[in-house]
C-alpha cells in the first residue's frame, strides 16, 4: 500500500521515531508498503525552519536524502491536479500545506499518516 506522510511524522521518524505509533511502525517495517513524502511538506518544513518556528537536526536536504537513501522515501510532486482536486474539498482545514496533502492523497488514492485529527474530517483515510 501507498502512504503519504504528514511532515511532523517524517520529521518523528527521521529523529529515531520519535512519538510514533505502534501501528504506523508496523506499517513503515512492511516491507511492501510505499512512503510518499509531499514535496508541499518539504516547502512547510522549510519555510517553518527558516522562520524559526522548527529547530532542524541538520540542513533539509540532508535529512531528505539520508531519508530517501536508507528508508526509501519517495518524494510525490506537486502536480496542476493535485491542485485543481483543491476545489472539491470541503472547507475543514485552513492550513494551505495539510489541503495540499489532503488533495494529492485523495487524488492518488493514498492514506496519510498524521496525528492531525482535523485531516480525518476529509475523505481519505487517516492513519495514526
């Protein structure tokens, strides 16, 4: 199965998975399942960093590649239909970066791993 991560759970688990779950550490030692991180949380993750809002380990892209190369993190583009599929959610969630996710995950018929309880007013399946 597809998953696509909230930026607090990418961040938890590239700092020794850190307040995960039981459940979402069953799904991330499944060998069959896909981890998607969106390139919007990356954008989040960066621009909270450089606000001083978020204190980072080491430099993003760090982080991103060691990620990618001993986890095996796909990164999921932006796409104009992720955007376009903006328009047919509901008006639950102010935060511009969790509707982007919401969008892409709905979109690519993913389920998001976040602790958010407001993402679990949208159709798509939450997982904590």
């Amino acid at each position: 199965m597809r998953y696509l991560l909230d930026s607090h759970v990418f961040l938890w688990w590239a700092d020794k998975y850190q307040n995960i779950s039981d459940k979402v550490m069953a799904i991330f030692q499944e060998p069959g399942n896909e981890l998607y991180l969106s390139v919007a949380s990356v954008w989040e993750i960066q621009i909270k960093s450089q606000l001083g809002h978020l204190s980072l380990p080491r430099d993003l892209a760090t982080i991103i590649t060691t990620e990618q190369q001993t986890n095996g993190i796909h990164l999921l583009l932006v796409q104009p239909v992720h955007i376009y599929h903006l328009d047919k959610l509901p008006d639950h969630h102010k935060d511009p970066f969790d509707r982007m996710l919401v969008a892409q995950a709905v979109y690519e018929n993913m389920a998001i791993i976040t602790k958010d309880a407001a993402i679990a007013k949208y159709p798509v399946t939450v997982i904590w």
